[in-house]
C-alpha cells in the first residue's frame, strides 16, 4: 500500500510538473522560388508601411500590415499600389509577424532580430486579405527573401524580352 501511493504521489508530481508539449508548426521544406512563382497569382517585392496588432485570447494576436509595392514581377499589382495582409499569431500557429513579435526568427546568437519591413511576396488572388504565414512563400529580405530576387528579376528580363 505504500509503495502503490508513493507511485501515486510521484505520478501526481510527475504530469504537474513535467514540462507540456508546445504546439509547433511544422510542414515542408520552402518550394522553390521558380514553384512559388508559377503557383502564385501575385508577387511583388513591397515595404511594411503600417502594422497593427490586436490581442485575441491565450497569447495570440491578429497583425494586420499594409504593404506599399516596390516591384512587380506578377500579377495586376504596381509601384504604389497597397496590399494588406491579416494574420493570426500565436503558440504553434503557422503565421509569420511583420515585427517578429511573436519572435519567428533569431540570430545566431539565440537574440531575436529586427525585419527592415521589405518582403518578397507571393499570393493567390482571393477574397479578403492574405496572410503571411510558413507555408505561403513570402519572406522579408533579411530572412532569406534576398535570395529570391535574382532568379525574379531573370524571369522579368525574360519577359520583357519577348
């Protein structure tokens, strides 16, 4: 009988204090970009021109960013023209923050990094805003969209060399 509550008691004390799994998002590997381009209806290179967080239940928020276009390598989108962008943020959810808060990305050093607010942006025409978000492509510059540019810059010159 006492070695059945001492297991008892340490079971208890076990699953309290035992540290609960976090929800993560995981999926596949970023396609690449010559994927991304033909699969999405618009895609641009656009700055963070405001950004709104509204706080919903149990640390998540909805972060609405209208974006300024820069450049437009596809879709019905140019210089000047606004894009907003709605997402849902939190705990194992698969949105991306504009300020990365919550923190998505850090540098080396475990330290969380500032975006300079210019993203590689790829979407499907559809109604109501897009998010951003791990599976959709987009990425700002300064992790790892940079990358990105000379191949759609390459299928811009061959465009217009048609």
């Amino acid at each position: 009988m006492g070695k059945s509550l001492l297991t008892t008691v340490l079971c208890v004390l076990g699953a309290v204090t035992w540290p609960l799994p976090i929800a993560a998002c995981n999926g596949p590997p970023r396609p690449s970009v010559e994927k991304l381009f033909a699969s999405a209806d618009v895609v641009v290179l656009a700055v963070a021109t405001s950004i709104q967080q509204t706080p919903l239940a149990k640390g998540f928020v909805t972060e609405e960013v209208r974006f300024t276009v820069l450049e437009s390598w596809k879709g019905d989108k140019h210089p000047d023209d606004v894009i907003v962008t709605r997402s849902t943020i939190g705990p194992g959810s698969c949105g991306l923050s504009a300020l990365n808060d919550p923190p998505w990305l850090e540098d080396p050093r475990g330290k969380v990094r500032k975006l300079s607010g210019v993203w590689v942006l790829y979407f499907s025409k559809g109604q109501g805003p897009q998010e951003l978000g791990m599976f959709g492509g987009s990425l700002p510059l300064d992790a790892g969209g940079v990358g990105d540019l000379p191949d759609l810059y390459r299928r811009s010159h061959r465009a217009y060399a048609k």
